[in-house]
C-alpha cells in the first residue's frame, strides 16, 4: 500500500507562483511513476505532468507552454509541481498520483494507470 499526501494550494492571483508537494509513504519504494493531474468543475481529469522514479525523464502537458516543472526527492519520497505564471484556466483541484507499472507512449496521461492518489489540493487563480 502507498499514501500520498499534497499540500501547498491556495488562492493566487494571475502570474502568480505556488509549488505543490505530495509526500509518499507506505511502500513508497514500489512506484515507479508519479504524476499530477487536475480537475476543474464540471470537466475531465486531465494529466499535468508524470516523472518516472530514478530516470529523470518528466513528461509534461504540451497545453502548459512550460510553466510548471516538477521535481522528485527521492531521498524524502516527496513529489514538487513548480507553478509559475498562473492563469485563472489553471484553477482545479490537484492530484498526485502513482503507479507500481511502467506504461509507455502517452500512457502516462491515463488516470486508469495509476492506483494510489491523494486527496487532493485547491488551486484558485483569480484574475
């Protein structure tokens, strides 16, 4: 079993910065993916960016024009998304997840790949 844990939302206004973590724990040495994804009202979950564990090899969304950066300590199991320039199109609720499998091409885009989540943290962006 694994846990993860985000924290670091909050309400911010347009070109705004936050930096979202997400701590592992439990069998925290079995995954081998992370990823965060996002969900505003009333649409789909969408996946912001993956990182695989031990290959710095981060996979982001091409609609985010480079303005998030995410960051693996796997020293203290924690997972970062850096968001900078934030639009109000940005706002939803995040979530960190994690896998066990390795799943190539745009797998890593698919929620159905990854079995353990956090509950998730708000971000508001308010122009």
């Amino acid at each position: 079993q694994v846990q993860l844990a985000e924290s670091g939302g909050g309400s911010v206004q347009t070109g705004g910065s936050l930096t979202l973590s997400c701590a592992a724990s439990g069998d925290a040495n079995s995954i081998v993916i992370m990823a965060w994804f996002r969900q505003a009202p009333g649409a789909e979950r969408e996946a912001v960016v993956a990182i695989y564990v031990d290959a710095d090899s981060p996979h982001y969304a091409d609609t985010l024009q480079r303005r998030f950066t995410i960051f693996l300590d796997n020293a203290k199991k924690t997972l970062y998304l850096q968001m900078n320039s934030l639009k109000p199109e940005d706002t939803a609720m995040y979530y960190c997840a994690a896998a066990r499998d390795w799943y190539g091409g745009l797998w890593w885009m698919n929620s159905a790949i990854y079995k353990y989540w956090g509950q998730g943290t708000q971000v508001t962006v308010s122009s």
